[in-house]
C-alpha cells in the first residue's frame, strides 16, 4: 500500500469516503502533486498545509466529506469558491461534467491551473475574481462549493444555484459551522454540520 491508498483507507475507515466514485478520484488525484515541495512528506496526513498567499490546501477528511455532501451527478455543473490549490475542484471535476472556480488572489490561479494540467483535468474553468459574486455567465449550478470562511452565505449564490441544488459552506468566525443548504422553493433550507476552520474570505 502507497501513501496515497493508506489515507483512502484511513477516510473510508473514518466515514468521510463512502462513495466508489469518490475513492477513485482520490486515488487518481494525490494530494502531493498539489502541494509545495517543501511539505510534500506532510501531504498524506489529515490536516491543512500552507500552499502559499496566506491560503492552505485543506484537510483531506474534510475535502472527502463535502464532496460526499455535495452528492455530485456527472450531469453536473459545480460552482467553487476558493480555488486554492485547485485539490478539491480536481476532485469533484471527477464526478460532475464541468467545475468553475474562482479564487481572488492571481498566483495561486495561475499555480492551480499548473497542478490540475499535471494531472490531465480538463473540465475545470478558474478565474481570477471576488468569489462572493459567483460566477453569474455560468449560472445557475447543480451545486457550490466554499472554501473559505464567510459571515454569511451570500444570497448571489442562493439566486445562482438550481432549485433542488446544494450549497456547501463554512459560516463563522473565527470558526465556523460547515452549513449544508438546499435550495427549495426559491428558498435556502439550511442545516448546521460540523465545526471545522478555513482561512476568511477576502473582501
Ligand atoms: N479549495 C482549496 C482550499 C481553499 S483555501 C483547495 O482545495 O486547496 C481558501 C481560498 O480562498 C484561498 O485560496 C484564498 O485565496 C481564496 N479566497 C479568499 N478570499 C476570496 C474571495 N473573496 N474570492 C475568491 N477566493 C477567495
């Protein structure tokens, strides 16, 4: 077993990989190849690393339960905000037909187009932008996904979203509540999750 098969292991044993198709895409994208050199012995534990712009590639455990979350469909088209290292849209780009991210800061755009080209995925659009926007050209999304913390959930992003899409989201400061919305009647249905800490969303 590689370092790589031993952390699946360890998230399917943990409960944050359930689905097949989840497994595959963490086996097919490791999480080394989005880190920088210097930490890449650190890329198969379960916590966050620095990746550079005051961002942080998340923790394994919680990029494997938010895509779950998210219930992806390969019809699917994904709103990201928060493109970091670019991990966690490769990962769900493998479940969905097309992910568009946004992050704010240009050099990590720039790095995480370098890491997804790497490893030959293709359906993934970043731009360089304010996420709290959202991405209106490409509206409306089967789901969004934040990777930032953010006071509010934005109702840009409620208005982008399919009625019966989800919306996945860190609320709070200085740590947060992951928040699962489903959009139904026009309308946000929210549930509280998990604690869990992301770095802010800029604004
Ligand atoms: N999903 C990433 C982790 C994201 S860390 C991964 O898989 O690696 C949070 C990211 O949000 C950082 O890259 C940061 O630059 C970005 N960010 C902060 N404020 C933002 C804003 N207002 N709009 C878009 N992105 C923002």
């Amino acid at each position: 077993m590689d370092e790589n098969e031993r952390l699946v292991a360890y998230l399917k044993a943990n409960g944050s990989i359930r689905r097949k198709d989840v497994e595959r895409a963490f086996l097919d994208l490791p999480r080394h190849l989005f880190v920088p050199k210097d930490l890449q012995k650190e890329a198969y534990e379960d916590h966050p690393l620095p990746i550079g712009w005051g961002a942080t590639i998340s923790q394994p455990s919680i990029v494997a339960s938010m895509t779950e979350l998210l219930e992806p469909k390969k019809t699917d088209v994904i709103l990201e905000v928060g493109t970091g290292s670019g991990w966690q849209a490769g990962i769900i780009s493998r479940l969905v037909k097309q992910v568009y991210s946004i992050d704010i800061v240009p050099q990590l755009v720039e790095q995480a187009k370098e890491n997804l080209k790497k490893t030959g995925i293709r359906n993934v659009e970043i731009k360089v932008g304010q996420g709290s926007n959202g991405w209106p050209e490409k509206a409306p999304f089967g789901g969004i996904i934040v990777t930032a913390a953010v006071p509010v959930i934005f109702e840009t992003w409620v208005e982008q979203l399919k009625e019966g899409g989800r919306l996945l989201a860190p609320v709070g400061w200085p740590m947060q509540t992951m928040i699962l919305g489903i959009k139904r009647g026009g309308k946000l249905e929210k549930k509280e999750l998990y604690g869990c800490m992301f770095v802010p969303l800029q604004t």
